[in-house]
C-alpha cells in the first residue's frame, strides 16, 4: 500500500468520499445486530472496556515526543516519532462524523427545508492544499474539536488503510488539543497501518545520501544536511529542512542556477519520493 509521490509542494486538495470500509450499513450491522443503543461499553463489540478517553499509552508517547523536541536533539525526536507512530498503531481512534443537508424541499408556506440529513466523514485543508483526515483519541478532545461530531471507533491502522484508499495524505490527530496532537504523513500511513517502528524521512541514512548526491553534479554545493522541519509532528511546516551550504561569493544569477538544479536532482530520486512527503529548501 505505499503511497509513492513526490513531496508536496501545494498540490490542490483532491475530492475525498467516505471509505468503503466505514460506510454505515443501516438499522443493524452485517451480522444483524441493531446499531440503536450500542456504546463503548457494549458486550459485542472489540471496544467492551473503552470509556472513550485517552488511551494511556498514546498519550506518554506523545509527551515523550514534546521532550524530546525541548532537548533540540533530532535523534530523540527522530525516536520519539517512530515511538509515537508504534503507540498509535496499537490503539483505537474515533472518526468524526457530520451531518450534512441531503435533499432540500419546499414547506407548502414556500419555505425551503431540510428534507433529509447524512452524516460524512470529515476531511479539512492542511496548509499546503492538501486534504487531511482528522481522528481523535478520546471523546473530549473530539468534543473541543467539533462538539456536534459524532464519534466512530475504529483501530488506527484501519483509519489508515482508508486514508491511503481514499488518496488522502494526511493524517491528523486531536486537531486543536496541541498537548495531543499528533500528523502521520503520506510517507508513514504504511507503518501505520503495520505497527511498524520506522525514524521519519529526514533521520534516514540512505534518504541523506540521495539529498547529498546534488554535490556531484553542482561543484557549488559544498555540502547538505536534513533536520527536522516539524518535529513536533503537527502537520505546521513541511517535514523536512534541506540545509544546502553554499560556496562562498556567488550571485542572484548563480543562484537561481543552483536552485534549479537542486530541485531537479531531488525530484528524479524514487528515495526521496518514496521517503520525504515535503521539503523547504534553506540556503546557506
């Protein structure tokens, strides 16, 4: 199920529908057990114990990502993402559903009414265009988010396999409790999806290497570096940092030369495709 594009560089947001696995089925599930009165609690269901709050072990990965981002030093974070990835893959989220207007009619007092009502799941804007699938770990923080949504949950690796069905990059979690919140990228729905631990993009060897080969067509490039663009894993700034020092004593012409070779070399690499969902280029 890898999803192999090139980082974003503000594509437009894509038409996104409700996955099929998450479409509602009715009055009654397909086994035939009514859906009225079902809660987290219910007997039947893989969520018996759930009382909709945070599960415990999202929630120390996610304090463990926040210090490793104050101790500035990306190998932690670096680790603290793959954690943090692992400990969501283990747990299940709620999708928000939301009713919207269906079919619109007329009261015999000529007044235009709702005549039906469907509840969808929601995707918003990243702020890069693209769109981006928010679920939450616990009923509060849906509720802050959206105190109308309707929650739905499902383990995580399934919401991501549904991301990826729907060619939806972006994952969000707890959108507007930033003690909480958490993005999984294009580049990570797959270990996800898979529980499986793997450092972002920008912490991997073989990724630096493909950004460093630049150096070999473009004499003016004297070296480059990846860091951390986002280390908190909120989904605010690209990804990655490309930290491309310069030669010294080079013009705006030359420049612009460099820049574009540079992004020429990035984007035919199926390494830096594959790994790195977006870049800012900073010269130096």
């Amino acid at each position: 199920m890898a999803i192999e594009r090139l980082p974003s560089t503000g594509d437009a947001p894509r038409s996104t529908g409700v996955p099929a696995s998450l479409v509602p089925g009715g009055a009654a599930d397909s086994a035939g057990f009514p859906w009225a009165g079902r809660t987290f609690d219910h007997h039947e269901t893989a969520f018996a114990d759930d009382d909709g709050s945070v599960p415990e072990s999202y929630r120390q990965a996610i304090t463990a990502l926040r210090e490793a981002t104050l101790s500035k030093s990306a190998v932690r974070v670096a680790e603290a993402q793959a954690d943090a990835l692992v400990a969501l893959s283990g747990i299940r989220v709620l999708v928000p559903l939301l009713a919207e207007a269906g079919g619109i009619g007329l009261t015999p007092e000529g007044r235009t009414v709702e005549k039906t009502q469907e509840l969808s799941i929601v995707t918003v804007a990243a702020p890069d265009g693209r769109r981006v699938m928010p679920v939450f770990s616990s009923v509060d923080s849906m509720r802050v988010w959206n105190p109308e949504a309707r929650p739905i949950p499902v383990p995580a690796p399934q919401a991501a396999i549904a991301a990826a069905q729907e060619q939806t990059d972006l994952i969000i979690i707890d959108p507007g409790s930033p003690d909480l919140e958490f993005g999984v990228r294009r580049t990570q729905l797959e270990a996800m999806a898979l529980g499986r631990w793997e450092v972002p993009g920008w912490a991997d060897s073989e990724v630096a290497e493909a950004f460093a080969q630049v150096t070999a067509t473009e004499p003016r490039v004297a070296r480059v570096e990846l860091a951390p663009g986002d280390p908190d894993a909120r989904l605010l700034t690209p990804e990655v940092d490309a930290v491309v020092t310069l030669q010294p004593g080079l013009d705006r012409e030359q420049l612009s030369e460099i820049i574009e070779t540079v992004q020429r070399t990035w984007a035919a690499s199926p390494i830096i495709a594959a790994r790195i969902d977006s870049m800012r280029l900073v010269l130096r």
